[in-house]
C-alpha cells in the first residue's frame, strides 16, 4: 500500500508521565523490572493506536525508548563504551550509561540539535568492535504486527550518529572520522533488519543534513546511501531531516537509489529550492508541514494550499504529508486540560490533535472536502473558526504594548561607555577586587517548597506565605553576611522555576496543567505559552528584594531572567516573529530593572541561561538571532544608571564562537560556568581582550562535593594567570537550588576563606 501520510516519531513519556514514573520507581527500587516493561509495551500500543485511529498510514517503531534513542542505537550497533563492558546485565548497564551507578560515571548528555531534548553522547574510538543486536526491533515489530499495523522502524542514521558522537582517542570534535569503521556496522544491522519481513521500510533520521555540517557531509551522505540501499531489496529506505533545510544532501541523496526524502517545510522553507530535484528524482517527498515543535494548530487551509503549491513541482503521488518532526517534541494531549483558557485551548494543538490535523490536511489534499466524514469536517470547522479568532482576539493584541513598541528602536543600544560607569560603580560599591557573590538561588529544601505548595493549594494564606518566605530570605541574608560574602542574594525561595516564576506574572503568558515534554531520560519540563503581546501588570520582584536589601548594608543583587532565557524555554506564538516576542518580554523585563533601582537595589543581575542555546542551526542566520537577542538585553539593561551595576549569568556553553556578542551584551559583570572546564573558557575572554569584569565559577555545584579551601586557592591562583584581580569575580558556577545547605554551607564558607587568603598573596 502507498503511503500518504506519515508520522515522523511519537512521543513516549507518557500522557501522563507513565514512563517518568515507573522509571523512578524502578530506578528507587521499588519495582521491578518487569512493571517498567509492562508500561513500555502499554504506551507503545496506545500510541500505535493513537496514529492508526487518526488514520495516519506510517507509523514508526523503535521512537520508543526507556531513555534516549541514541543510547538504544548504542546498543543496537553493540557499540558499548568499554568502561561499561564490565556490567554484565543489559538493563543495569544500560541504565549505568545513561545515569551512572556506584562505579561509573553516566556518559555524556547534551542537547538534540536546537531543541531541549538531551540525548547520550555515543563514546567511541577506532578498532571497536560492534555487535548487532536488534531484539529491541523485533520485539516492537512484533507487537505492531499484533495491533494491525505495519510499521517503519525508525533508526538514527550513521551521519548523525558519528556527527553527535565524541572520540575518546583522539580531540576531534566529532566521529565522523570513524565513518569506514563504523558503516560496516550500520550494513550488518540492514542486513538482520532485511530479515524481518517481505519488505522493510526504515526511516533513517539524518538531521545533521540541516546543519552547517551538511556540505562537508555530502561525499559521504552519497556513499553512506548507496551502500545502505545495496544491502538487501527488500528495505525501502527513507532518509528524514527536520529542523531546517537540507539542501546540499537532497542534490546527493538523489543520486542514491533511497525511495525518499523527509524534508521540513515548517522551519526550513528553503527546501522549496530543490522540489524540482526530488521531482525528477521521482523518489517520495515526505513533505513535513505540520509543525512538530510547537503547540500552535496549524491552518489547515493553508497547509493544503501549499502542498497544492509543492504539487505544481513535484507529482502528487511522490509526496507523502507528513509531522515537520517527531512528536517528540510536544505535549501529548489536550485532553487533560482543564484549567486552561478556553480560547487559548481552541488555538492549541498538541500531539493527538496533531494527528487529526494531519488526518485532515492528508484528505483534504488528496480527495477532496467530500472525503471528510462528519466528525473530521467539524475539526476542519472548528479549525477555521479558532485561526480566525486567533488573528483578532483582544486577549493576543494589547493596544498599550503595541503603541510602545512602536518606539522601541530607540532602545536598542548600549548604555554609556563602560569605562566611564565602571569608575562610579567602584566608587559607589567600594568592592574589593576578587568580590564574592553567589549566582542566586539558594537550597530549595523540602521546607521551602511545602511552604510554597500550601500557600497554591490555599492551606496557607498569604500573609503567612509571606511571613515564611521572609524567614527564608532571614536566614539567607544572615549566613551570607556571617560567611563575610561581599554581594549578597536573597536566595530565589519564592521561585520554582527562573522562567516560570515570571511567566506566571506576565500578561501575554499561560500555563499548562499536562503540557509536559521530555528534556532527558525521566525529566520533564512544562514550558510556558507566550500565546499574546507581553506586558508586566505590576512589580514582580521589587517586593522580596527590598526586603532582602532592608536586612543588610551590603549590595543585594536584584535577580531577573532575561528576555533571550524567557523566549527559549517557552512555547512562543508563531504568529509574529519572535524578535517581536523577545522584544516584548524586554520591555517587561525593563521595567522591573527600572523599579528595583528606583526602590535603592542598584545591582541587578539578568540572568540569560539560555542565550547560547537559542542560536539557528545555521550559520547563515545567526546575525538575525544575535541582532534582537543583543537589542533585548539592550532594551531591558540601558535603564540602568550610570551607578546601577548590571549583572548576568550564562550556564554552561561554548563561549568560543559568541564572546564577541557576549562583550556586545555590555553587562558590567557576567558569571560563567567554567569550574568543569578548568580555564579553558576563560582563556577565551582573554584572547578577546574582554574589557569587563568576568565571575568565572570556581566550584562546580553540580556535585554535593564540597570543595576545601586549598583547591579554590588553586583555582583562584590559575584564574589570575588570565585575567587580573580588578576583573575578576569570585563564585560559584551556577544557581545552589539544587544543593542541600550541609554543601552549601561549608562550600561557600571555604570560597571566602581561599578569596581572602588569595588578596593577601597579590
Ligand atoms: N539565578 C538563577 C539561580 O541561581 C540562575 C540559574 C541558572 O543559571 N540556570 O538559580
Ligand atoms: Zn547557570
């Protein structure tokens, strides 16, 4: 049977975090193995049932994984790291790769692309041996059988693999040059895979292809294709890409006898360039249309409209309507929805209301709107109706935000010179070289949560709330002055989460109840949805700071996400582009550094956790991002004073390729986490000759270890190899919610201690 239409991947935590919960569950040991695989096989066959009820025709196996499906193709290829070749039992070693155990370290993890998916970093090096072991496959072919389905079985392509896997012999940035050790195991795995059945569809996942990668790629994208599609004739391979456009491997993979080509129409419409290509080809184009990243519903006109507009180029019975990417990447369902605004909900869609949509798009493209039974020309109705009010809705278009963005260009520069404000800054604060100060948050205990849970389920009133937090945020205060630290924090009690909580407090905002998305293994987050124009309706710090500052002498730092962290840890609305969103929360954001300086707090840190995470996968677009990323922290910081000292944060990231748009930011003062990467980062602002002062972190939080005295002297003494006193910060390397006060304590007490021995010395 022809397909026409095509999911590229499903989600698999669970709609209601089935998967995250029984994992922890077995991971605690309180269950066995068993339950964790009795749930897997449960969520596997509703989501079968899911796709094949909305009558989708390409259904993936093996998009299902207990972790992370770069891990599963670790383990599929037998490429297992040999440190972990000593574990004999699959599942416990399985889970050691991927989390640790008493004797291992957990392998590496970091982020999928441009998304907040984490997958495993493959560890290899030359002269491994592989060992193919699809029993995952069979077992999950089997099981699809069983439900009625035939489905393709989704695997990680050898380009991508090797592109996202590290050497451990060598300091190459990636695997690629392993490409002739490692193909040889890919053909073995077609060759088992050719055994499952008569004929075999296998969609091989190359999002590398979107990357700037991709051209030096193409020799290998062309011999990689041919030799897979040599192995055996009964699999019919389909290499699929998302997240941008794959130009430069569409002009190869044409030339390789695959049956077709997953492209992303959403965010990599430069694919249009190439339709007439894949059209002669007359390999099948899976044409991803409906948006697999974002929770918008799709206008299903328009989505006809323009696979008609495909159609022109490339015949109607070559392409295949497909997700823009797994669904992976968005929420299950809405159906648990309850609280949310209903007209908010008539313009979401997540994954289920993705498929009917896809459903929808599918038939109306190929038969017609006769084809539609009643239920889905309802959707198709209510589809119409919801876009409609989404372009005109007064909860989306605020007259007072857009008057003022009307003159927001005049805001988009730099404050003063830096020199000049630097001068005042010192003289005003008087700090020491070598300040110490922390990043923000303080313990998150068990205390401090209960107290913010009783007070949003109304066990406890607000004044009490407030009398709690303020004993926190006494406490903090007190042990930061007894500890002799010179910047002081208030501790972040009041906050879950550095996005949320201010999401929470803007208007243009919403949150979900069930809108949950897997970032790694058992974790979920559940971003806020920018579906409006933002504006602050009040102070949103102003309260706890000056509290904080009303207990000491000492500066307290007034703590603020930034507009950049804000936009890339939410859902943002698609109906304008997001410069103009960030450009709104900066406003916001400005406001609030505007009232903490009025109210007398005169360092204010915006922290941009996620600045470098936001960057396009392409190199050719990054001035765009750059541009209003740099003018929104412009916007939000250059109604500081000349004698108000900006601060900000970024976690961990490689700093190499930005430090010019870092120094750009203009922030007086940044901390960075460095404590892992020793002074390798810092290095980099040497290099540039950054002019500002840097807080490189000098322990890594991440660990309950507690650093002795000795070693921060030693950390210190390397970091003034780079950088002078007078520019140099000394702190922490990120937030310490995480952290339990018995680390904290005597951490940060021996961070003082090493800091004054250190002035001593120099
Ligand atoms: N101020 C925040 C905190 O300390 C920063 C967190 C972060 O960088 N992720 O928690
Ligand atoms: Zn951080």
């Amino acid at each position: 049977m022809s397909k026409k239409n095509w999911v590229t991947g499903f989600a698999r935590i669970g709609e209601q975090r089935e998967l995250k919960k029984v994992l922890e569950k077995y991971w605690k040991g309180e269950t066995s193995f068993d339950e964790v695989v009795e749930v897997s096989n449960m969520l596997k066959v509703r989501h079968w049932k899911y796709q094949k009820d909305a009558g989708v025709d390409a259904i993936s196996i093996n998009d299902f994984s207990l972790y992370d499906q770069t891990l599963d193709m670790i383990e599929i290829l037998g490429l297992t790291p040999d440190r972990f070749k000593d574990i004999e039992d699959k599942t416990a070693r399985y889970f050691a790769m991927a989390r640790g155990d008493k004797d291992h370290t957990a392998m590496e993890m970091t982020k999928w692309f441009n998304t907040n998916y984490h997958y495993i970093v493959p560890e290899l090096r030359s002269g491994m041996k592989f060992n193919i072991d699809i029993s995952k496959i069979i077992s999950e072919f089997e099981a699809a059988k069983k439900e009625g389905i035939t489905p393709k079985i989704n695997i990680i392509g050898p380009l991508t693999f090797l592109g996202n896997a590290k050497r451990i012999d060598s300091n190459e940035l990636d695997a690629l040059g392993l490409f002739n050790e490692v193909m040889p195991a890919y053909i073995a795995l077609f060759k088992e895979l050719s055994k499952l059945d008569e004929q075999v569809i296998v969609q091989v996942d190359e999002p590398i292809l979107v990357t700037d990668k991709a051209v030096e790629l193409s020799l290998l994208v062309k011999e990689a294709y041919t030799k897979l599609a040599e192995v055996a004739e009964n699999i019919d391979i389909y290499v699929v890409t998302y997240f941008d456009h794959a130009k430069e491997a569409v002009a190869q993979l044409i030339q390789t006898p695959i049956k077709g080509i997953g492209l992303d129409f959403v965010y990599g419409s430069e694919n249009c360039d190439v339709l007439d290509q894949i059209a002669q080809s007359g390999k099948k184009l899976i044409a991803g249309i409906v948006d697999g990243r974002n929770i918008w519903i799709s206008d299903i006109e328009k989505k006809v409209d323009f696979l008609n507009e495909i159609a022109k180029t490339v015949a109607k019975e070559q392409i295949i309507v497909s997700t823009s990417c797994s669904l992976l990447h968005v929420p299950y369902t809405l159906k648990y929805e309850e609280k949310l605004d209903a007209q908010i909900k008539s313009w979401l869609a997540y994954g289920v209301e993705k498929l009917d949509e896809l459903n929808i798009i599918t038939k109306l493209f190929f038969e017609g709107a006769e084809a539609l039974n009643s239920d889905e020309a309802l959707k198709f109705a209510q589809n119409r109706e919801a876009n409609a009010s989404r372009k005109s809705s007064s909860m989306i278009f605020d007259e007072a935000v857009q008057e003022r963005m009307k003159t927001i260009d005049e805001l988009k520069k730099q404050r003063i010179e830096y020199e000049e404000r630097i001068n005042v800054q010192h003289e005003k604060f008087n700090y020491p070289p070598l300040a110490t100060t922390t990043i923000g948050s303080f313990p998150q205990t068990p205390e401090v949560r209960a107290v913010r849970r009783d007070f949003k389920n109304g066990t406890i009133d607000e004044a009490t709330y407030i009398e709690k937090m303020k004993e926190f945020i006494k406490e903090c205060v007190e042990f930061q002055e007894s500890i002799d630290l010179d910047v002081l924090v208030h501790g972040e009690f009041e906050r879950n989460d550095m996005v949320e909580y201010f999401g929470e407090q803007l208007k243009g905002v919403a949150f979900s109840q069930n809108g949950w998305v897997q970032s790694y293994g058992s974790r979920c987050v559940k971003p806020p949805i920018i579906y409006g124009d933002v504006s602050r309706p009040e102070p949103m710090t102003v309260f706890w700071s000056t509290f904080a500052q009303s207990l000491t002498d000492r500066p307290m730092k007034g703590m603020l996400t930034g507009p950049v962290t804000i936009l890339n840890w939410s859902f943002v609305r698609d109906d304008q582009p997001r410069s103009e969103t960030c450009y709104q929360i900066a406003l916001a954001i400005r406001d609030e550094v505007d009232d903490l300086q009025k109210a007398g707090i005169k360092m204010i840190q915006v922290d941009e956790a996620a600045f470098k995470e936001g960057y396009p996968l392409r190199r050719v677009n990054r001035p765009a991002y750059e541009k209003f990323a740099l003018e929104s922290f412009w916007i939000c910081t250059n109604v500081a004073e000349i004698d108000t000292q900006i601060h900000t944060h970024m976690c961990y990231s490689d700093f190499n390729d930005i430090i010019d748009t870092i120094e750009a930011m203009d922030a007086d003062v940044i901390s960075i986490e460095t404590a892992r990467s020793g002074n390798i980062l810092l290095k980099v602002f040497k290099e540039h000759g950054y002019k500002k002062e840097v807080g490189p972190g000098v322990y890594d939080i991440h660990s309950p270890r507690v650093p002795t005295v000795e070693e921060i002297e030693k950390q210190i003494h390397s970091l003034l190899e780079v950088l002078p006193a007078r520019q140099l910060w000394i702190n922490p390397d990120c937030g310490l919610k995480t952290r339990r006060w018995e680390e904290v304590k005597p951490s940060l007490e021996n961070m003082v201690i090493a800091t004054k021995k250190v002035r001593e010395e120099v």
